[in-house]
C-alpha cells in the first residue's frame, strides 16, 4: 500500500502537466490566418441562397463556415511555414486582425436580416425578426466553437501516436503512420457511430411506415387495394400507401369541375411488406390493377414513388381531373426511409422495383390493341423521378413507345436528366433548356416552356418539371471551387439576383438548401405546386377539350387545397 501511495504521489505532477499540456492544446489560441478566413467564411455564409432560412438552420450553416474557413487558414498557415517562406512580424497586427474580423462579422451580421428577406420577399413570406443576427450569432459561435474542438481534440490523437511511434521508427516513418492513423479514425466515425445513428433512423422509419392509426379504417369499395377484395391487405400498403389510395377525389368532386359523366380515379399501390422482391410486389400490383380494370380507362400512369414510399398528391390530382376520373395509377414501395438516406443505403432497389413494375404494365400493355389501350404515361417526383427514368430502355421502346412522361424535381444525380441538359441548345440556361427540336424533350417551371407554343410532338412526351430555385435539382458537385452554371445570366425568376458565388461557402449553402427546399412555400424549392403539374399534364396528354376558365377554377382550386394540407400538416410527406 505504502509504494502504491508513493507512486501515486510521483505520478501525480506528470499527470496534471499532461492534463494541463491537453486542455492548453484544445484551448490554444485562435490564429490569425484561420480567423481572417474563418471571419470571411462566416460572413459569405450570411448572404442570399435559394431557400429561406431559419435561426437554427443559418446558425448551423455559419457556425461549419466559419470552422471550415478556420480549419483552412490554419492549414494554410502551416503550408506556408512548411515551404519556409517569411512571415510577417508579430506585433499589434494581431489586435488589427482581431479589430477588423469583428467589425466584418457585426456588418455580416446587421446585413443578414436584410439579404434573408430578399429572398423570403421573392416567395411571398413574412420579413424575418429584428433579434435573427443575435440567435444566428450565438448559434453559430456554438457550432462553430464544437466543431474546432473535435478537430483538435482528433489532431492530438494523432500527434501523441506519432510521437509515440517516433520513438521506436525513423521520423518521416512516423509522420506516414500518424496520417494513416488519421484515416483509419475517421473510418472509425464513419463505420462505427454514423453506422449506429443510420441504423437508429432505419429502426424509427420501419416502425412509423407499419403504424396504422386506430382512426384509419380500411376502404370498403370493392375497387380499392386494402379492401376486403383486393389481392394487396390493408396493412401491407404501409404508411404512404394507405395515405394515396385513400385521398383520390370521387366522382363528385371531379364532376364540380369538369361535368357530368366524371368517374372516381383508379389508385392501385404495393408497400413493402405484400412480397420478398420487387418483382413479387410489382407482379402483385399488376394483378390488383388488372383486378379492377385499370386497362380499360382513357389513361394509365406508372408512378415510382420518392424514397418514403410516398407519391406527391400535386402530381396526379390535376391528371386525374383533367381525364375526367378515367385514369387508372398504379405506384409500387421500394422503401421506407427518406430520399436521401434510401440513396445512401440501398441506392439500387429504387431502380429495380421502377424496371419491374414497369416491364410487367408494359408486356400487358403491348398486347392490347392500339385502339382499345390507355394511353400510357410514367410520372415520379425526386427520387421517383431519378428511379423511373432507370426503368427502361430506349432501345426498348423503338417499336412501340409509350405515350410520355413527366419528371417533377429530378434531383442533380438523375443521369438522364444530366445528359440531356448538358446536350442543350446554344443559348438556353441550364434551368430552363431546350433540347434538340423539342420534339421529344421539353422543360417547364412556373412560366411554362421556353419551346414556341405550335411545336410538333414526336410520338413520345416528355417533360421535366422544375424550379431554379430547388436546390435537390440543381445543386452542382463541383460549386466548392467554380461558380455554378444556375447563376449565370440569366438567372430563373425564383432566383434571387443577390445570389453570389463564393468558393466553398455557396456549395455549403446549397447544400443545406437541398433539405431546407422541401419546407419551402408552395410552387417554390421542392414543393411542385398542383397548377403547375396541370400545365405540364396538359403539354404530355396533349388535352385541348377544357375550358380556359374551368381550367383557372381547377387550379386555383387545387392550388389551394394542397396549401392548406401544407399549412395543417406541414411537409411530413415530402421527402425529396
């Protein structure tokens, strides 16, 4: 006992100068290169995106600004010393340093207000508070504070191991094992707690998509999937399945827009749970549809759902007034998780349930004769979009074309939508292009359609629906270092005028824009407004027989109505 005091009593003055040496590292000062960056950083950070943003959000954004802005002034810093060049003298430059970054941050932030509400002026919202650059101030601070922290506290690991290692292996040796060791931390991050916090969220996903509200009663019309008649039980639709086939409009409520003799639309869905594989929940969905008769309306309309299994109501409302309730849909569930982490975690089953559900409507559809079959459309928003353009083949197609598609929201990695954009007309802006003779391929957003009106269609429709304000469209992998194209002039009507580019910060800003798009106001961002899609079902369908003011009624009427779902429910559906 008395040597374990005795040691202990050694050991003592160490382990408080090694405590003492690890909080003086974390808490070393600030250097003048990273704040002169970080300080520049934070301030780009402030000025106008594409989307409206909230304390929190701006804060958070700010606050990994300015640590990034500090974690490359710093790097910066030490490259310089590293190639031995001359530094400048120490002094009172420092307070000079300190002065001017304070008084560039208090400016940032007094302009904040002002550049947030050019932006919510733009999208028809109220002007942000007086107190918004004290909250985003403090948050920022916070996060910012956080994330130097973690860095230095995971730079230190690293260095004590190089240490250590140099005492055994030639320095240049050491260095080379304190970067791998580096890597293999933050593998460590990557695999082990982002591992954790994604399976956490799968968990919650899985359990939300089964829960079935003791309030929502299975249908009892014999034409709808659920019903005591259908081939697909209530409970294997899941959340977003349920939701869809129980919203579709009757045929009054189609009648007090487009006259007597509307039908109630045909909405078939498959969730997850109705089979083991795409190819049994597609092939279960195709004999629901058959079941009740879907090949025998006007049209017929092949919906691949976002990531949540979820299908935009704005999107198939107005085609199913504009056919007067002839329309049969048919949409199969290829996940429960939102957008982006079905893209992170299982990017391919989107695509193959798309190619099989789309093979098994198409075979049938083939054998019909030409004039007795629907006309056949696909349609997706997001990540349906991006999985029901995979869904075929062109060379597939060539004998037999279905009759068009409209795309809503194809999100930046949609190859196809890449493709033809980038192959636009000389002259026409990324966010609104005209392709070829526009004969097979034509882009809308709000305004409509650059392409003249009169132009001949091929014998395939096609058209992208977007707004250069959505982020999830048109957000550029490689804006961290060039400006990107949707900023060129000229710019889209949604887009602020103020926007400016500036390296790394603004692919930061879209970046958040992408998440943040999804909570903007109707017809905006990510939320595809029900007026919009009817102007765009109208160019695809190629439907001339309605009036001009029963077509205004309609689209204030829905516009309206998905409003106020938004107001009530807020976007708890949408998930890009």
């Amino acid at each position: 006992m008395g040597t374990t005091r005795t040691a202990r009593r050694m050991l003592r003055p160490h382990l408080a100068a090694a405590g003492g040496h690890v909080r003086a590292r974390l808490g070393a000062r600030i250097g003048s290169t990273g704040l002169v960056v970080g300080t520049l950083f934070f301030a780009a950070s402030l000025t106008p995106s594409l989307i409206p943003r909230g304390i929190p959000a701006q804060a958070a954004l700010s606050g990994l600004c300015l640590a990034a802005g500090y974690g490359l002034g710093v790097a910066l810093r030490w490259l310089w010393e590293y190639l031995e060049l001359p530094l400048p003298a120490a002094g009172r430059g420092r307070r000079v340093v300190l002065a001017a970054c304070a008084a560039v941050a208090v400016l940032a932030l007094w302009r904040s207000q002002h550049w947030e509400n050019i932006v919510r002026a733009l999208m028809q919202l109220e002007p942000a508070g007086p107190l918004r650059g004290l909250g985003v101030a403090a948050g920022a601070l916070l996060v910012a504070a956080l994330a130097v922290l973690l860095g230095r506290a995971a730079l230190m690991l690293v260095h004590a191991l190089m240490r250590l290692v140099a005492r055994r292996i030639p320095r240049r040796i050491a260095n080379v094992v304190g970067f791998v060791a580096g890597v293999l931390l933050v593998g460590l991050v990557d695999g082990v707690v982002l591992r954790s916090v994604l399976d956490m969220l799968d968990a919650s996903y899985r359990q939300a998509d089964a829960l079935i509200p003791p309030d929502e009663p299975p249908p009892t019309v014999w034409d709808s999937p659920g019903s005591a008649q259908s081939l697909v039980a209530w409970n294997e639709l899941g959340r977003m399945g349920r939701r869809y086939v129980a919203e579709r409009p009757d045929a009054v409520d189609i009648a007090a827009f487009a006259g007597p003799g509307a039908k109630a639309p045909l909405r078939v869905y498959a969730g997850l749970p109705s089979g083991d594989t795409p190819a049994q929940r597609a092939r279960l969905a195709m004999e629901e549809l058959q079941r009740i008769g879907g090949f025998e309306r006007k049209a017929l309309v092949v919906i691949t759902p976002t990531g949540t299994g979820w299908v935009d109501p704005a999107g198939i409302d107005g085609l199913e007034y504009l056919y007067r309730g002839d329309v049969a849909s048919i949409a199969v569930q290829y996940s429960y998780l939102s957008s982006p982490l079905t893209l992170l975690l299982d990017p391919e089953t989107g695509g193959e349930t798309a190619r099989a559900l789309f093979r098994e409507v198409y075979a049938h559809w083939r054998t019909l004769p030409r004039g007795q079959r629907p006309k056949l459309f696909l349609h997706g928003l997001s990540l349906g979009a991006f999985n029901s353009e995979r869904s075929f083949e062109l060379f597939e197609l060539l004998e037999d074309p279905f009759d068009g598609a409209v795309w809503s929201g194809p999100p930046f990695a949609a190859s196809r939508w890449a493709a033809v954009t980038r192959a636009r007309q000389p002259g026409t802006p990324v966010w609104l292009p005209r392709f070829g003779d526009d004969g097979f391929v034509r882009f809308m957003n709000q305004h409509g359609s650059a392409t003249p009106a009169g132009t001949p269609w091929g014998p395939m429709r096609v058209v992208y629906l977007q707004y250069g304000s959505d982020a999830v469209t048109f957000f550029d992998r490689h804006g961290f270092f060039r400006e990107p194209e949707l900023l060129h002039e000229p710019r889209p009507p949604d887009v602020s005028p103020s926007m400016r580019w500036y390296p790394v910060v603004t692919a930061l800003q879209m970046g958040l824009d992408t998440s943040l798009s999804m909570g903007a106001p109707l017809g905006f961002g990510h939320v595809y407004a029900p007026s919009h899609y009817i102007d765009t079902w109208l160019e695809v369908t190629g439907i001339d027989d309605w009036h001009p003011d029963d077509l205004a009624r309609l689209r204030r009427h829905l516009d309206q109505r998905r409003a106020e779902e938004l107001a009530k429910d807020g976007d708890e559906t949408a998930d890009g």
